[in-house]
C-alpha cells in the first residue's frame, strides 16, 4: 500500500504538469515523416491485350481402325508413344486375302487363256468370211456370163452371210472374255489392297492413345470402336473465347497481320508463342462471346490436349501512364494511390485501372505522367500525411 501511494505521488505531478503546458493546450499533434518508397508515372508504350481462358486441341486426331475384318496377330507399338507416318502399327491375319489373291490371280490366267481361244477362232471366222465373200463375187460373175447357175449364186451368197455372222459372234464372245478377265484384273487389285490393309500404318506423325483392341481379339471392318486414337501435339491448337464487342477490332488487326497468342498452363509458368489462325463464324448467343483458335509449335511438349491454359491476345499498343502494380491500394470507394505533393506531403487520388503487364498497372484516370507516387509503406499513411524517401 505504501509503495502504491508512492508511485501515484510521483506520476501526479508529472500530469498536471504535462496538463499545465501551454504547448499541449495548442495546434494540432506533430507526428514524424513516414518512411516510403516512391516512383514517378511513365508513359509508355504498351501492348493492348485480351485475356481468356482457353483449351488445348489436338492439331489433328485419327481413330485408326481396320479395313479388313480377321484376328489381330501383333502391336507394332508402345502405348503412349510417338509415332512417324508409316510406321507399322497393326498387323492382321494375312493368309485369307493371300488365298484370294491367288485365286483372282488364276481367274486371270484362266481368262486371259480363253481370249487366246476366242481371238483364234475370231482369225478363222474373219478369214473364212473374207473367202466367202470372193466366191461369191466370183459366182456372181460367172452367173452374169451364164457359166454358173442362179441356184449356185445364191448358195455361195449364203455361206459368206453365214460367215459374217459367225465373225460378229466370235467378235461379240472375245468382247465379253475381255470383260471378265478386266473384272478379273479389277478382282487381283482388291485382293492386293485387302491384303495390304492387313498392315496399318500411322497415317499422321502424332502420339500414340491407350490400345483399345488388343492381340488375339478379332476386329472388324470398320468397327465402331477404333483401335487406337492419335493426337497430333506439334502443332497444337488453343481454342479461347473473347467478348463479341471485340470481334471488329480483332478482325481488322487480323487481316492486317499475325496476332501473338501467348498460353500458359499455370499462371506463373513460362508462356508458349504461336499466332491467331482462326475466328469462328458466329457468335454463341447464349455467352455474348466468340471463338478463336491459335496454333502453337509445341516443340518442348509443354501443351497437351484437353488442358486448361490462360490465354493472352495481342492486338496492338498504345501509349498509356503506367506506374508498379504495387502502388495500388483498394479502399472502400475503389482503387487509389498515393501521390506526392510538393511540399512533401500525400494525398490519397482515385484511379481507373486498366491492364497489368509485367508487373505494371496501365492507369487510365487520375495520375498524369511525371507525378510522383508511393509504391511501399501506405500502411501507415494518411491524407496529409509528410513522408521521407528510403
């Protein structure tokens, strides 16, 4: 108790001294310079962008499947693997196309030996007509000198009718010989190309699915399912949607020249570059918005199909105050910076933000180029506020 009375002796005068003071009974309170970090706005210039969430496509996607119907004897590849057009991928049972092969191949033999037959007996008919038609010329003389008689005439005139006749029927059978054997021919190409549809080759250089059908199962000709999908990766596609009151600019820029396309899977990886190659042909009603399509090299694989990325439209630049992404501040009326006045002091001031890029905010209201801003330490300021620079 007596230490309590003590300390309450000693800090009662100190008070109604400090009440007492004259300087404590005038003017506002003094409070030190606040230590910031300052930067002025710049005008530069800078990219006009659109951003989007787009979609990896593949370049181009086959279903392989078989022409042929039979067992499937052998896998020619890895699962997941790339593949170069051509390379060998399935290998079906061969030997009943061999056989059909062979025997269209027979059938020709056997219909080219009946048109040597036909043609012979065409040479006989067409000589045995061309010497019907001189004894008739004969006996019509010899009738018209009274040597042969009418009877005889008429005889001779028959048998080279007879003659013609049997020519236009050998004519007509070694015609429908060279049918059949170019039916034959046609049957010996079909076999060879079923027989080479035994084999399926890689028709695109792409990447390898899973396998779908696997050795000793028996496939079918153009079955519903296919036997393996392959997905070309390089190139590879961006699909992204933009707002439609962007499509006019983006069609004059496009026809104008290339548009950079930038894509990354997450939002601090390292971009892909390709370019703006197609714009869709109509706007979706139901989302106000348009699709583009971008193509990428892919080189180092980093897009894959089916994968979401954040896309970045170039259009073109512009000239605009920037100042460090930093120094915007978000209060309950909206963004503002602090600006620095010249003697020394701050004001809070309401901007319009536009874009960031690389780090930079593009101001579009309410700071001019040249003034001076505040980008570290607007924790402890206020309007009026004095500062002094790190």
């Amino acid at each position: 108790m007596t230490k309590f009375i003590a300390i309450v002796s000693f800090i009662f005068p100190v008070l109604a001294a400090g009440c007492s003071s004259p300087q404590a009974q005038s003017g506002p309170p003094v409070f030190p310079p606040v230590p910031v970090a300052t930067t002025q706005a710049v005008e530069e210039s800078v990219p006009i962008q659109l951003r989007s969430v787009g979609t990896a496509e593949a370049y181009s996607t086959v279903e392989v499947k078989s022409q042929v119907a039979g067992p499937l004897l052998n896998v020619k590849f890895a699962e997941g693997a790339n593949v170069n057009r051509g390379d060998l991928l399935f290998e079906i049972d061969s030997r009943p196309f061999r056989e059909a092969l062979r025997q269209a191949e027979a059938a020709v033999a056997k219909d080219q030996a009946q048109l040597r037959g036909a043609e012979a007996n065409l040479a006989r008919s067409q000589a045995q007509l061309k010497n019907a038609k001189a004894e008739a010329t004969r006996f019509e003389q010899l009738s018209k000198e009274g040597i042969s008689t009418r009877q005889q005439e008429e005889q001779i005139r028959t048998m080279a009718e007879v003659a013609e006749h049997s020519v236009r029927a050998d004519e007509a059978g070694s015609e429908t010989i060279r049918a059949a054997l170019e039916a034959d021919r046609a049957a010996v190409e079909q076999a060879k190309l079923n027989l080479a549809y035994c084999e399926i080759h890689a028709p695109i250089s792409a990447r390898a699915g899973n396998l779908l059908v696997h050795p000793g199962n028996l496939v079918k000709a153009n079955g519903d399912n296919p036997l393996v999908v392959l997905n070309q990766l390089k190139p590879i596609f961006v699909t992204f949607g933009v707002p439609e009151r962007y499509l006019g600019a983006i069609s004059q820029q496009h026809s104008l020249r290339k548009l950079r396309v930038t894509a990354a899977p997450e939002k601090d990886a390292m971009p892909a570059t390709g370019t703006l190659s197609v714009i869709d042909n109509t706007v979706d009603p139901n989302t106000g918005t348009v699709r583009l399509k971008a193509v990428f090299d892919n080189n180092d694989g980093h897009l894959w199909p089916g994968q979401f990325v954040n896309v970045i439209l170039t259009l073109n630049t512009q000239t605009a105050t920037v100042v460090p992404s930093e120094t915007i501040q978000v209060g309950q009326q909206g963004s503002f910076v602090y600006v620095v006045k010249a003697d020394g002091t701050v004001e809070p001031r309401p901007v319009n933000v536009g874009q960031t890029i690389s780090g930079k905010v593009i101001l579009e209201k309410g700071v001019a180029a040249g003034e001076t801003v505040v980008t570290d330490g607007q924790s402890r300021l206020f309007p009026g506020a004095k500062i002094s620079t790190k």
